[in-house]
C-alpha cells in the first residue's frame, strides 16, 4: 500500500517561502490525485494521460519556463522540489520529473523561437509528453558509438534506425533523437546531432512496452525509425553539436537522478523506522533490540550524509560552479548507498517485507535500477579518476 511519509530533509537553506507554499500545493494535490490510484498504476504498468493533464493543469510541469510559453519563470529549486515530492510517492512517478527537469531543457535551451513556441506551451500544459532517445540495443554508454542515422534529403532528415529503454516511450508525442548525421566524423561524437521527431510522423513506430523489475507504472519502450522524414527545422541546436550538448545536460540530468535515489533512501528508512516502532517480538518491539538500532543508526548516518551531499551540490549547481567531479562522486556513492540500505530495511521487516503489500517490497525493486540510470556507476568513476589526473 502506497503512502507518503515523513523526510529527513534538514538544513535546506535555499528553500525560501515561494518554494515552500509550491512544496505543500504540490504535496497537497499528489495525496489527492496520486496516492490513492497508485497501486493500481503500479499493476497496469502505466501512468494515465489524465494524470499528467491534471499535473499541467495545476502547473506543476515544467515551473521554470518562461511565461511566455505557460510556465512559472520559477527557478531550479522547484524542479529539485517536484522531483522530491513525485519521488515520495513512487519511483512509477519519475517520467514526469525527467520530462519536466531533463528533457524539455533540450528544446529550451537549444530550440529555435519557432521550436519553442510550437512545443514548450503544450510541455507546461501536459498536452506534450517528451522522450529523449539515446540508448540502443547495443550501445549504452559509449553514446559516440550509437547507430541510427539522419542523413539529409533535400529540406528533410531521413532517420533510420532503433531505440530501447526509452522512459516515457509509450506516452511521448515529442522525441528528442540522437542521430549520427555525419557516420563519417573523427572523432565519432562530431557527427552526432539531436533531432526532434513527432510521434505521428510516417516509419516511427513503437515496440512493446518492457516490462521491468521495479518501476513498474514508468512506461519503457522500444522505438523504431524506418525512413522516418522530418523537416531540416526539426534539428535541435546546431548538426553535429548534439553530443555536446548531451554532455552539458548531464550534470543537472545526474543531480536529479542523484536526488531520486536519495529520496528514495530517505523513504526506506521511514518505512522502517515506522515499522520497528510498531512491530512486537518476544514482548516488545524490535526496534528496542540493539541489533536493530545498531543498523538504524549506520543507515541514518549515510542517509543524512547523501543529504548533505546533495544539498551542497544543489546550491553549487544554482551559482553556476561546475560540479562535475562531485555529481559524479554523489551519483554513484548515494544510489549505491540507497541500493544497499534495501536489503537491511527489508530484513527488519522481516516476512512482511517480502509482500507486495508492503511498501518497503516496492523500493527495494524500484531502487535497483538508480545506479545504472544518467551514467552507471562505474563511468562515474571513470570520470572522477580522469578528473583526479589517473
């Protein structure tokens, strides 16, 4: 049974009063509007449309864009706020804060005035759900490597090739793909270019939607481009500079990741804490025993040392330092930590924790896949040995 539990969060300086009333409306609406279905989006494998219409239309979608175009101009707090709040929920949740936070950013920050105004209205409104594809089923993180091309014919693209894992692959009508335009580039990252295609648009299609071990309600697809033809206009940015500009979203891509495997860490030691208090053997409760507090007090501490972490890097990132070698150093040690603490949350639970009723049952599937997601674990240690000088 889902629920919605109390957070460790302590020592939030940048959270001022705007962000506090947007936190508590945001809560407000997920207890309404979330909670009580999810569960039952959890067992059918997908988020309904209806739900992202309804977040869009409370404005919780995208709150930095610009006026203009719908949005809030709001800053980058409210995005770490509604990944926190969609992240107490459920990690079934997280397509809507990658849209909103990592995907839609693209066509802001790289998008022609056309671009914008034809497509960020509809991604504030949840009338536009966005996908960016980059994985295929042979090339994860060496990106550089990836197959599918766009080769230009006349004013068109023509776009050939398949993607997999894509978040928010069943839902998108809006695709931000990377394609190689160049096949012949030294190196082969400067041939790689971003290009947004509509999920109408003649040869795309869409595999099966995958059925995973955790995050069941987030929709993962399989896409297809077979001679799918898009107009020179739908490049994003300019052609060859896509792998750049991958490269310069990662860092805020990494801390929202980073933020949801802490989130969820936060979420299992409620869970557990709650549970010990209540749960009784041999006459008193077993958090009483000294084994469990032992393992409660190891667990606080790391949990309260990824919130530390984070929160640093949230404040560096808002000034505009660069924080590459330390989001890589949060993203692999806190969703490792978060991966570790499940096993030690579920056994406290002890039989209860195997059953699906049971939150606890649900983190500990869901969390499996935070050190894989924005970069494994061990690429972050690349970096953060090449930033050291090895």
């Amino acid at each position: 049974m889902v629920g919605m539990v109390a957070s460790h969060k302590t020592g939030q300086s940048y959270l001022k009063e705007e962000h506090l009333l947007f936190r508590d409306s945001l809560r407000k609406f997920l207890e309404k509007e979330a909670v009580p279905h999810f569960d039952e989006w959890e067992k059918e494998g997908i988020i309904p449309r209806a739900f992202w219409k309804k977040v869009g239309d409370n404005g919780f979608l995208c709150p930095w864009v610009e006026e203009q175009y719908g949005g809030l101009d709001a800053d980058f707090i409210f995005s770490i706020i509604q990944t926190e709040e969609f992240g107490r929920v459920g990690a079934g949740l997280s397509g809507i804060p990658l849209h909103s936070n990592i995907i839609v950013p693209y066509i802001a920050a790289y998008g022609t005035d056309a671009q914008k105004e034809k497509y960020l209205p509809g991604c504030v409104s949840g009338d536009i759900i966005t996908a960016v594809a980059m994985t295929e089923p042979k090339v994860g993180s060496d990106l550089a490597s990836i197959g599918t091309t766009a080769v230009k014919d006349g004013d068109h693209y023509v776009i050939n090739g398949q993607k997999t894992f894509i978040s928010n692959g069943i839902h998108s009508d809006l695709i931000i793909v990377a394609c190689k335009t160049d096949p012949t580039a030294s190196p082969a990252h400067r041939g790689i270019s971003l290009i947004l295609v509509e999920q109408n648009t003649p040869g795309f299609s869409r595999g099966r939607k995958l059925e995973k071990v955790g995050m069941r309600s987030q929709d993962t697809a399989e896409l297809f481009f077979e001679d799918v033809r898009v107009p020179v206009n739908n490049l994003l940015g300019e052609e060859g500079k896509g792998f750049y500009y991958l490269m310069n979203k990662l860092q805020q891509e990494r801390i929202i990741s980073v933020l949801r495997a802490q989130v969820m860490a936060e979420k299992m030691l409620d869970l557990t804490l709650q549970y010990v208090k209540e749960r009784k053997a041999f006459g008193q409760p077993i958090g009483s025993f000294q084994n469990t507090q032992f393992k409660l007090a190891e667990m606080a501490t790391e949990v309260q040392l990824g919130r530390t972490f984070i929160d640093d890097l949230i404040v560096k990132h808002m000034n505009g330092e660069e924080v590459v070698t330390a989001v890589s150093m949060a993203k692999w040690w806190i969703s490792d930590m978060a991966r570790k603490i499940a096993p030690e949350c579920m056994q406290l639970h002890g039989g209860y924790g195997f059953m699906e009723e049971y939150e606890i049952a649900r983190c500990y599937r869901d969390i499996a896949a935070n050190p894989i997601f924005a970069g494994s674990n061990e690429i972050m240690k690349v970096i953060i040995a090449k930033n050291l000088g090895l």
